[in-house]
C-alpha cells in the first residue's frame, strides 16, 4: 500500500486501484486499494472524506498495518478508480495538526510539559498537558505561536533509520518500533 498523504501531503487527487471490498456495519463497505491519498484517522486527526468514483468516502482508519476506506457502497475488486479528498476539511485539519505542534513544541520549551492527549474536532482542538498553564501564561504561548506562523518556516519530514531514533532530539521520547516519521 503506498501512502501518497506522506509523500506528497498537498496530493487533492489520484489514481488507485481497488485491492478488496467487504461489508462492513451499518450499511458501509470497507475498500482497501494499491495507495491512497486519503489520511487515516491517527495522532488526534480526523481520517479523510471524500470520493472513491461514485461512492462516498466517510472515514479512513488504519487497522493492523491496513488502510480501510469506509464507504457507503461497493468497489469490485481490480477496479481503477480516482480519489477525490476533502480538501477544505483535509487542510484545515493539517494547519490544525502543525499549529499543535508548534504550540505543545513551545509549551515543552518554556515549561517543561509534555502533551499527553490530542484530539481534532470540526469546531475545536482540545491538547492536555501534564502540568497547569495559566490564562497569562496561554496567552503569551499564543502571541508566540502566532509568531511562529507568521514566519511561514518550511514543515520538515524524517525517517530516520533505526538506531538514529535514540540519538536524535525530539520531544515525545515513545518506545517507537519499525519505520518512524518524525
């Protein structure tokens, strides 16, 4: 299965074949296809929405290394068929995700707090800390957030190769196996 949303993540379109179909509950079908531009559900993100040819896609989650697109109808198997994401849902999910980041990266940095629970909503980003932060201190976190933003700094992807992960500097330190991207 290749995952076009880590490679290419601006991907709005693409071309896949359907690997497997099956029924799913409540009247959904779960297609699972050769790659996939769609993200699944993970780290505090919604999965994707959108279109599969004629059929809707209503979420994405990954489950025991497979990505399984929750559909409201069929897709034979073999069949070529074009995605279509959501991309006014998809991008304001990723500037909510990379906001996170920035804003849990500088609350570690200046109190020391690790963020321990994440979730994305369609109306608000909630993140919990293992420590209180004050309605002052929030704020002065925010103006440097959105001074963070403002310099508009290029978003960096890594793989590093096993071995590296123990050497490099990041801020969750996870018993993390097989291939990371940091």
């Amino acid at each position: 299965m290749e995952k076009l949303y880590y490679r290419q993540p601006y991907v709005k379109a693409f071309e896949a074949v359907v690997t497997d179909c099956r029924e799913g509950k409540n009247g959904r079908y779960q297609v699972m296809l050769d790659r996939t531009g769609f993200y699944p559900e993970g780290g505090g993100q919604p999965g994707d929405t959108g279109r599969l040819g004629p059929v809707k896609v209503l979420d994405v989650h990954e489950k025991a290394g497979e990505i399984i697109h929750e559909t409201d109808g069929p897709l034979e198997a073999g069949t070529a068929v074009a995605g279509t994401i959501d991309w006014e849902r998809r991008f304001g999910y990723m500037q909510n995700h990379s906001g996170e980041h920035i804003f849990s990266g500088l609350v570690h940095k200046k109190y020391g707090f690790d963020n321990v629970g994440f979730h994305m909503g369609s109306e608000e980003v909630t993140v919990d800390f293992n420590g209180v932060i004050t309605a002052e201190e929030l704020e002065e976190i925010e103006t440097e957030v959105n001074r963070k933003i403002a310099e508009n700094l290029p978003i960096r992807e890594l793989y590093p190769a096993a071995g590296e992960l123990e050497h490099m500097e990041y801020r969750s330190k996870k018993a993390l196996t097989g291939q990371v991207r940091i």
